[in-house]
C-alpha cells in the first residue's frame, strides 16, 4: 500500500463519522467531553457506516482491481459514489441534531437517554420559548435582585441565547418583564406580563437560582 492509499483509507475510515459528529454537534450542542473522547465517538459512527456501506465498499475494491483507480482514468460515475460517504453521515448528523433540539423520543437511540452534560444544556438546548424568573446573589441587581424574562425569540433585535457546553454559562434574555420587588412575581396586566422593552445579558455566576416555567403556565 503506498502513501495515497494509505492517505485514502484513513480518509474513508475516519472522516464519515467525523462529518457525522461535526453537524450533530452543529445542531444539538457540542457536547463532548474533550478531544479523545469526541475521536473515539466519531471512530465508532465511522465503523457504523463503514457497516452499513460495506457493499458498496466492496463494489469500490473491485473497480480499483482493473486500475481504474491508480491510473487516473476513473470514470466520473465514481465521483458521486465516493461523495456519498460524505454526503450521508453529514447529512444523518444534521438530521439527527435537528430532532435531538426539538426532543424528538426516537434520537435516543442514538444519542442516550441524557445526551446533555449539564442541567443548563438541556434546559437551553431546545426549540420552545420559556419564562425564566431569577433571583440574582446581589439583592441590588434588579428589582431587589428579582429579574424575568423570556427565553425566546425578541420581536426587534436579537433572540435570546444561552451558552452551550463547555463554554462559561451566561446568558441573554431577550424580553424582560417587571416583577414585583418584594416577592419577584410577574407583574400582569390585563392577565399578561408588562414587557420592559428590554434585554439582559448576565452571568451564571451572579444567579442564585432560577425558575423555570413554560409560556402557558404564567
């Protein structure tokens, strides 16, 4: 075996279950632990589809026994075959990271049971908007250190976010309403939060706690 063929098959045993990884983790979150343990997650994918395209591995081999594939003179019909160890684990990952972001019960089988590191990934990691009501370490920050807001996206400007695994957790609110300072309730008005117009970026290590609640339940 020489170098490009050396090059070759650890391209192919390599690089489907990387592209993989790369656009579940693109959707879902970046969630693996570190970089060995990411190589052996994309190394294990890689067998996966190597298993599942054996045949038309197989088929591969036999072309490149008459040299078609030495010589130069492969026809173009292997182009597109070639493509589809690209092609297919992206775009299995991307599928995959879509429906793991929207909860969907089936990618457990592919992902776990808790495919989030952190009680903060897989709080913020979805698609549905949520209320938020914080209570803040410094009784001086907010309203007697009470803030809401709603995590979800902004009518003008930027949408909310939060910071995913295994960056430092902060995050931004993209509506905030007004609460009331003595027991940080939401204030309604006419049976609906009263937005301030505004929203908050903060650090996690400035929250004492925050309660979490779904946009019907306020």
């Amino acid at each position: 075996m020489d170098s490009f063929e050396a090059l070759l098959a650890t391209l192919l045993g390599v690089v489907p279950g990387a592209l993989y990884t790369w656009e579940l983790e693109k959707q879902a979150g970046a969630w693996g632990v570190n970089l060995s343990d990411r190589v052996l997650r994309f190394l294990g994918m890689s067998v996966l589809f190597h298993l599942a395209l054996a045949p038309l591995t197989w088929w591969l081999v036999q072309q490149d026994r008459h040299g078609l594939l030495r010589t130069g003179t492969s026809p173009w019909l292997l182009w597109p075959v070639v493509a589809v160890y690209a092609l297919l684990p992206a775009g299995l990952g991307h599928a995959v990271g879509v429906a793991a972001r929207r909860r969907r019960r089936w990618t457990r089988w592919l992902t776990g049971p808790a495919p989030a590191p952190r009680a903060w990934d897989q709080v913020f990691s979805h698609e549905a908007s949520i209320w938020l009501r914080i209570r803040l370490k410094d009784p001086s920050g907010g309203d007697n250190g009470w803030f809401a807001g709603a995590f979800a996206p902004a009518r003008r400007g930027p949408h909310s976010y939060a910071s995913g695994f295994p960056h430092d957790q902060d995050i931004y609110l993209a509506e905030t309403v007004e609460v009331d300072p003595a027991s940080g309730r939401i204030r309604l008005v006419e049976g609906r939060p009263k937005f301030r117009g505004v929203g908050v970026l903060m650090r996690w290590d400035e929250i004492a706690y925050a309660e979490v609640m779904s946009v019907e339940g306020e």
